[in-house]
C-alpha cells in the first residue's frame, strides 16, 4: 500500500459520494417539504408532461361541467315556459269548445276576445324568456361548450353555432272578433324543424314540428270554429313535441355533468399518481440516504487520516 500525500485518493472519492447523497437527501426534503414528488421539470420531463396534460384535461372539464350546469338551467327555462303555453292552449281550446255551442255572434265575439287576450299571453311569455341574454322562443341559440377541447359542445335550439333558433311569434287582432295567430318560424322562414350539433355525438339531430301557421277564429262562422278547434289541437301535439326537444336536451347534459364529474375525480387521481410523492417511500429513502450521508462523513474522516500516517514514517 503506497502513502501519497499531494493526492488523496481515499478522500476524493469519500468526497464525490457524499456531495452525491447530500444533493440526494436535498432533493428528498424539497419532495418531503412540497408534497410534490416533480418539483421541477429536470426532477422528470416526461411525467411532468403527462401530469400538466392531466391537470388542465380536468380543469377545462370543471368549467364545461358549470357550462352543462348553465345549459341544463336554460333547457328547463324554456321547457317551463312552454309548459305554460300549453296551459294556455288548453285555455284557447276550452274557449273553442265554448263558441262551437254559441247561439249569437256576441257570444263567439266574446269568446273570441278571450282567445286574442291568451294569444297576447303566450306573446309576452315568449319575449320574457329569457337565459343569460338569450330569448330562446324568439330566435336566440345558446351555445354549451361542456367539454375540455374544441369540438366538444352542442347548441340548444340552432341549426348550427350561432343560427337562429326555433321562435314562436303569437299574435291577435285589436278587435273582438279578429283572428288570432300562432306561428313557428325558423329564422325567416316558417319551421319544418328543430336541429341541433352535437359535435361530440357526432352529427345533427332533429325534430320535425307537424305544424307552421295556426290560426285560431271563432267569431265568423262554425266552420272556422271547426278549423280553429282542430289547428289548436295540432298546435298542442308540436308544443309538446319541442318540450320532448327540451327534455332530451335536459337528459343530455345531465349525463354530461355526472360524466364530467367521474372524469375530472379519475384525471385528479391520475395527477396525482404521477406528480404527488409517496410519503411512505420517500420517508423509507429519506433515512436510508441519511444514513449513508453519515457513513460517507466517517469515511472521508478517515481517509483524511491517511496522511498523518507518513509522519509516523519520518520519526
């Protein structure tokens, strides 16, 4: 064994190792202190990645989740709105069933009065309704963007992102015995169809209306009565047709909300698997670089003693 005294050899590597595990137990306590097994992007690039895609996946999620919510509340503003129109038609039919059993022209004028005022109802209704700056029954398409990427939302009432939407334009005469006037249009044109996108679901969907101009007049003869009488029932018919619109779009985003909810419960989970540290093990690697951190001091204060052995030598 030769005795060097310029290059310490022993001591040298007792210092490599014990600068090695002191970083070592300092990047533990960094993950013992932050609870964050990634502290920073050169602890692991890849798995820093797949968290940081993990963790804004859910937060767009936790935001499309409120959007479905605020769509969901629009969707049943507007089924409640037409649940109160069809209140009123059946109201518009009582009083059709009444004029058909009128004997003079005054009391199909007064019946008649009656109607134009429950047309003028359903009107006011239309205008009324109204979610976050949209009027739904009178043109307006709202927009729900439910999901975390581009594609994933749908349109209540819209042809399209931004369309005109079903609207329902109620009207009647000043007089008694004028006509009154119910009509489903879409955009300019009368309706043949509520549609929709769903980019998530993949295409259109679609609901026929089997009704476009109705017009309800009592006063003139018994055979408009007649004709009054079968156009308000098929006025009723669509109604709740467009309420079965509305109800599937309430079932739509009330499974996308449940949805969302697992998802965003999984993709945090997923996070934290790849980001979070393991207390257990990194308390278990924690002692064990302690230990050898102290076994490394011993050893380089050993191997400084090496030196002093020459001056044995020279005695």
């Amino acid at each position: 064994m030769a005795f060097r005294i310029r290059n310490n050899y022993e001591a040298d590597v007792a210092l490599t190792y014990l600068y090695m595990n002191k970083t070592k137990l300092s990047k533990i306590e960094q993950q013992l202190a932050t609870g964050l097994r990634i502290v920073r992007a050169a602890d692991d690039a890849t798995d820093l990645f797949i968290a940081d895609h993990l963790k804004h996946t859910y937060v767009g999620l936790q935001r499309g989740t409120l959007n479905a919510q605020y769509g969901l509340a629009a969707a049943r503003t507007v089924d409640d709105s037409l649940g109160k129109i069809y209140d009123i038609l059946v109201k518009i039919k009582d009083k059709i069933v009444e004029a058909a059993n009128a004997h003079t022209n005054e009391e199909r004028k007064q019946a008649q009065q009656q109607i134009n005022e429950y047309v003028r109802n359903i009107a006011q209704i239309v205008k009324q309704t109204e979610f976050d700056g949209k009027y739904l029954l009178d043109g307006d398409s709202y927009e729900v963007h439910f999901g975390s990427h581009m594609s994933q939302y749908l349109v209540i009432n819209g042809s399209a992102a931004g369309a005109e939407g079903l609207k329902i334009d109620a009207q009647a005469a000043a007089q008694a015995s004028g006509t009154a006037v119910i009509q489903l249009k879409q955009g300019t044109n009368l309706a043949t169809a509520i549609k929709g996108l769903d980019k998530l679901g993949g295409g259109n969907y679609q609901l026929t209306l089997k009704v476009n101009n109705v017009s309800i007049q009592v006063a003139s003869s018994y055979d408009k009565i007649q004709q009054s009488l079968e156009n308000v029932e098929k006025l009723m018919t669509t109604i709740d047709q467009i309420r079965g619109y509305y109800a599937g779009i309430e079932n739509k985003l009330q499974n996308i909300v449940e949805n969302n909810q697992i998802m965003v419960d999984n993709l945090k989970e997923g996070e934290s698997v790849v980001r979070n540290v393991d207390y257990a093990s990194a308390f278990t690697e924690f002692r064990k670089t302690q230990i050898i951190l102290q076994a490394n001091i011993a050893a380089l204060a050993q191997a400084n003693q090496i030196p002093q052995l020459v001056q044995q030598l020279m005695r």
